[in-house]
C-alpha cells in the first residue's frame, strides 16, 4: 500500500515513532519475570519523579531490561536507516550496512580482543576500530586514476569484506576450541545479553551521530539518482555527499556490530517496507526507517530472551523472520524497486 498524500506521510512517520515508545514499554515487561504494562509504567514515572524505588520490578527494569531496550532501539534504528542510504546511495535495493566491509571489518576487531583477553570495552574499541580501516581501506581501493565510481566502490567493499571473513576464519580456526571458540561463535551470531550502561555510554554516541548526518542529509540522497553534472548544476556535491554518507552508516555499522554482534536482515528488510510504504522519497524513507528498524529490533531481542530458557542468537531469529517476508514482499512487489 503506498501512501502519497504528504500530510498522512507525516502522520503515518509520527505514529511510528509513537509505536517505538509504545513497543519499548511492552517489551521491557517481557521475560521470565512478567511485568504488566501499568506497572511498567508506574515504576518508571516513580524513578523519574518520585525518587525511584528498590523493588524487585525496578530493579528487573532498570538494571536489566533498558539497558537491553535501548541498545534494540538504537541498533534497529541505525542498522535500518544505514541500509536505506546505502540503498539511495548505490541505487541497489540489494545493498546492506555491510556492502563496503564495515560488519566484517569489526567482527575481525572483536575476535582478536576476544583472542588477546580483552574485556567488553576493548572488543568495543577493536570492533570499531576494525570497522572503521576496513572502510577506509575500501575507499582507498576505489580510487582510480583520482576517481571514483559507485560500481568500484561496491566492487571494493565486497572484496575487502571477503578478507576481513577470511581473517575471521583464520582467528577461529587457531582459537582454543574448548574455551575461545565458543564465545567467538556466540558472539559473531548477535546478541545483547551483556550490554551495559557503560557500553552504551561509549557506543550510542557513535549511532546517533551517524543517523543524524544520514537524516539531515535525507532529501540529497535523492539527488544521487541524477547524473554527476546535473546535480552539480543544483548546487551538490556528490564526491563530498558521498563520503558523508559512508562515513555516517560505517560509523552506524561498525559500533552496532562492536556492542551486539552481526545482526542481518534489518539493513536489506525495513528500507524495503519503508519504500513500500512512502515510495522512493529518501525525505520520507530514511524517518521511517529509523522507527520500524527499532519496533523489529525491539521485537527480534525480545523474542530471543524470552521465547526459551535459553536465548537464540539474534541473527538466527532476524533470518527466519526476514528471509521468509522478504520472499512475501518480492512476490508482492514482482521484485520492483525505484
């Protein structure tokens, strides 16, 4: 169903932003200790104005569950809106967070930590450092003769990411397999269970500068789709637009891949209903975006806590949801994009 008439676009985005607080409420009450959604409530508002309490709910609430909640937002959110730039950026309905090698680059970073010892802030540090050479060696590769063009820097980002696996494969492969190599398997499949305050404190930064480049720039995605001179004629720089954007989703990929691990489907599926949904308009796309990749992360984690005693890795449970409604939505659309 595509919606066009401007004022239900708006209407629609802000409903969906309405529903990421909504889903966040209701999942924070999800789990082995059910909370029901008045109690939720009550607790948070008597933690932000009435001095908090020492419950066992609150604690459940607070020291448990948000930090879990927060990272799904912003994880969802950010995997989601970089998926839709790179989609607008490359014309490619197939293009994901991870085209130019940033989610490979990182997981490589976070397996070495893991190999040396690290805690959780040093594979945060690795994994995003990681992310962030593997795009920039990707942007180096791509440059020919002082130029660069989109078909080259797919080409890079596919090559260098066929490295970074490599490598993967290598440090796995010389892990001790009775203690390294399950916490490395565990870790590359995606999952929040250690997330803390502090992890967030260092990585949220990171998401939330990228989406809001990615969401101020929104309306010049649009521009990418004209050729080189006609958008100079309009006053953009598609070399310097180009880069922003890279830079903006790698910095989104690389610090969600360091605190949770890969996570697919999100990037390639939620752009796609989006489009949908609004049709190709970056200006209305990239918000909503934001908003359903955050409700389906919400949905993914809490279903991978709660649906046994023991939690499924997030990429499993993103894959069997989104492989067969992406499959939906090609037989829907007969695989046409624009």
């Amino acid at each position: 169903m595509l919606i066009s008439n401007k004022k239900t676009q708006g209407l629609v985005i802000g409903l969906s932003f309405g529903l990421v607080v909504l889903t966040a409420l209701i999942c924070l009450g999800f789990g082995r200790y059910s909370i029901p959604l008045s109690e939720v409530v009550e607790v948070i508002f008597s933690s932000l104005f009435g001095g908090g309490g020492a419950g066992t709910a609150t604690t459940v609430i607070f020291k448990v569950r948000l930090p879990r909640i927060l990272l799904a937002i912003a994880a969802g959110a950010g995997l989601a809106c970089s998926g839709a730039a790179f989609q607008g950026l490359f014309s490619n309905p197939l293009a994901t967070p991870d085209t130019l090698g940033v989610a490979s680059g990182a997981s490589f970073g976070a397996v070495l930590a893991m190999m040396l010892g690290g805690n959780l802030i040093v594979i945060q540090l690795f994994a995003l450092a990681s992310g962030l050479v593997a795009c920039g060696i990707t942007y180096w590769i791509s440059r020919v003769k002082s130029q660069r063009s989109v078909v080259m820097i797919v080409l890079s980002g596919m090559v260098v990411s066929a490295l970074f696996q490599a490598f993967v494969s290598l440090l796995k492969y010389l892990a001790d397999p009775e203690d390294e190599l399950p916490s490395i398997t565990y870790w590359l499949l995606g999952s929040m269970s250690s997330v803390t305050y502090t992890n967030l404190l260092f990585g949220l930064p990171c998401i939330v500068l990228g989406a809001v480049i990615i969401f101020v720039l929104r309306w010049r995605l649009n521009i990418l789709s004209l050729t080189e001179d006609e958008a100079r004629s309009m006053g953009v720089n598609i070399k310097l637009l180009r880069l922003l954007v890279i830079v903006a989703s790698s910095l989104i990929t690389a610090s969600v891949v360091s605190m949770c691990g890969l996570v697919g489907w999100v990037g390639l599926l939620v752009p796609h209903i989006a489009r949908m949904l609004m049709g190709s308009n970056n200006n209305t796309v990239i918000p909503l975006s934001l908003s359903l990749g955050a409700v389906f992360m919400l949905i993914i984690d809490t279903a991978a806590r709660s649906a046994t005693a023991a939690e499924i890795p997030i990429s499993i449970l993103t894959a069997i949801i989104g492989a067969p409604f992406f499959i939906g939505l090609l037989r829907k659309t007969g695989g046409v994009w624009s």
